[in-house]
C-alpha cells in the first residue's frame, strides 16, 4: 500500500506516509498570474456493497477518484493532491491495502498525489464486514481559464464522453433490482461472461488526463463540462448552461451499452424512465466552439474515449414539454433527452 501511494509522490509532497497531516509544496503557484484552488468531495456511494459481497476490493478505489478528482476538471483545474477516508467495522489490513492501492492508481492516472489519508474503525456502528469509503481533492486553474456556463454560447455544440458502465451512481436501483430478481452477485451473468458482482463492479472511466490535454490543445475552445453523475444526463448538462438556453439530446446518436439494458429489462422499466438515475452510457459532457467540434471529438477518440455530437445549444424561443432545470440548486439552462435510442451498439 504504500509503495503504490509513494508512486503518486512527486518532490511537491513531503513528510512521506504515516503523518497526522500531508504536505504539499506550494511555491509553483507563483507562476500562475491569478490562481484559484478547486476542490472537492464525495464517496462511491452504496457500489460499495456489491463489492462486500463478493469480496473484491481493488478497483472502488479508483470509483473513488472518479468521483472526486473528475469533479475538479469540470472547472478546468488541474488536481494536485486528494487525501482519503475509510470507515469500516473491523480493519482487515489486506482489504484497506486492496481499496488504498485502487485509489492510488486512480490518483497516479489522473496526476493527482495521494498525500494522506485515514482509516477509521467503527464496531457496533458498523458491521465487521462493512466499509464506505470517502475523498476530497484539491485542484488549480487560472482565474480566467475557468469554464463555466458564462462562457457558453448558442451555437455550441454539446459533445458526449462514453462512460465505462454504471460507473458510481444508481446503484440502489441496481441493488433493488437485482434483489427483486432474486440474483446473487457471485452468479454467473450470461449477458456479459462473467459474475453479476464483477459486471457490476466495472472501475469507473477517469476523465481528466484527457479532458486537461484536450483544454490546452483547443485553448478557449472548450467552454464549459458535465460530470454525469447523480441526476443523469439532462440534469447534470443544465447546470453548466447559462438561464434562458436550452439543449435537446439526441438519443438517436447513441445506444446504451448492454449493462443498462439489462437492467431495465429486470426491472420492467424503459431506458427512458432511468435516465434520471443512470448515465446510460455517457460518462461526461463538453460544450464548445461549433468550429472546434469535430477538432475536439476526434482528439478525445484518439486519446481512448469514444466521443459524439449530441445536441447544440439554442436561445431561442424553447420548444414546447417538460425539461430538466435548476439541478442541484443551479438556475441554469435548460436540457431534455429526444428521439429514440438505436438498438445496436454505436
């Protein structure tokens, strides 16, 4: 565990493993003309039960810098340094060293060093066999390089990142739907080849290597970003929108990968009814400059991440029916999902 810590390590962080704060060597920030500290916290979330019950522990470690480090980029800002949290009824040294290692490799993925953490025993408040898992990061960004919804214009065009899965959200309806399909979670899964544990499990795609190196390659190209998580899609795109615009959503462009369609057939609910709680299949959003559109998803493709036009951002007189808006108590712009998924995959 430590030796997978240490490899997040740069000479910025001093005092090693171990201390009862980490330290992190600031000086650079006196070549950035304005600079702004980003940050930010969250957990996995109940995905953390599935990994319990089949007893694999290495990859939410990396659903934990996915959810955490990738909310920093949305900004524009490059991470620096995250710490952790572990709770858990009984410490088994091999577990917290499987989860710690996860979060270390996450860290290393996205250039984030992992300069403490803590693991904390709760017996009687929690299970011997129970854990959740926490994190905070810290990034930065030039005060006028932060994207945003007051750099959005109409005319952008509203790019799709893939996501790898479920990634870190929804997972009480899964849990709800496997249980009602009276599945166990060390069966194996025809669908998909493996144990329904393990399909469930899928690590969560990092975004923020490529999404930084796609900013510096484009400059003002890029003009604000979505994280897809709690809220789906259209929830999550409205709150980097500026009031009185609004997007429609191709689902033609797209089709869900097999995961989320299984589901949905166990739970005897549409694709269209879970789009509030999964990400069917995108895992990030990017507005930007209609010129630089095709520039942009073509870069993102070749860094690995399949990336599609989506929709285009209007200001004009808003089509008639129900849109999502003033998500998570942002009064943004406005966003619905249209059309029909396709049946293959894209």
């Amino acid at each position: 565990m430590k030796s997978a810590v240490r490899r997040t390590q740069g000479p910025e962080v001093l005092g090693g493993v171990g201390g009862f704060a980490g330290l992190y060597d600031a000086s650079f920030l006196h070549s950035y003309r304005s600079p702004l500290l980003a940050t930010s916290t969250d957990g996995v979330g109940t995905k953390v039960a599935i990994a319990q019950a089949i007893d694999k522990h290495d990859t939410i470690g990396r659903d934990l810098v996915g959810m955490v480090v990738d909310d920093i980029v949305v900004v524009g800002a490059k991470p620096l340094f995250m710490t952790d949290y572990i709770a858990c009824g009984k410490v088994f040294p091999q577990r917290i060293a499987d989860i710690v290692r996860g979060i270390a490799d996450g860290c290393a993925e996205t250039g984030t060093a992992l300069v403490g953490g803590e693991t904390a025993e709760h017996p009687g408040l929690l299970g011997p066999n129970d854990y959740d898992v926490a994190g905070a990061a810290t990034g930065v960004v030039e005060a006028d390089g932060v994207l945003g919804a007051d750099r959005v214009r109409a005319g952008d065009v509203v790019l799709a990142l893939a996501s790898s899965g479920l990634h870190s959200n929804g997972y009480s309806l899964v849990r709800h739907i496997v249980a009602g399909a009276g599945i166990q979670y060390g069966a194996h899964a025809a669908d998909f080849g493996t144990t329904w544990g393990e399909t469930l499990l899928e690590p969560t795609r990092l975004y923020t290597t490529p999404l930084l190196r796609l900013i510096e390659e484009t400059g003002v190209a890029v003009h604000s970003l979505s994280h897809v998580t709690g809220g789906g899609i259209a929830a999550n795109l409205a709150r980097v929108l500026p009031q009185q615009t609004w997007v429609e959503l191709d689902r033609s462009t797209w089709s869900p990968p097999p995961v989320f369609r299984v589901l949905a057939d166990l739970g005897d609910l549409s694709l269209e009814q879970t789009e509030g709680t999964w990400n069917l299949g995108i895992g990030f959003l990017a507005v930007v400059s209609a010129d630089k559109a095709e520039a942009a998803a073509s870069f993102l493709s070749r860094a690995g991440v399949q990336t599609w036009q989506v929709g285009v951002v209007n200001d004009g007189a808003r089509p008639e029916g129900a849109f999502e808006q003033g998500a998570k108590g942002v009064d943004g712009g406005a966003v619905r999902l249209v059309g029909t998924y396709q049946d293959g995959a894209k």
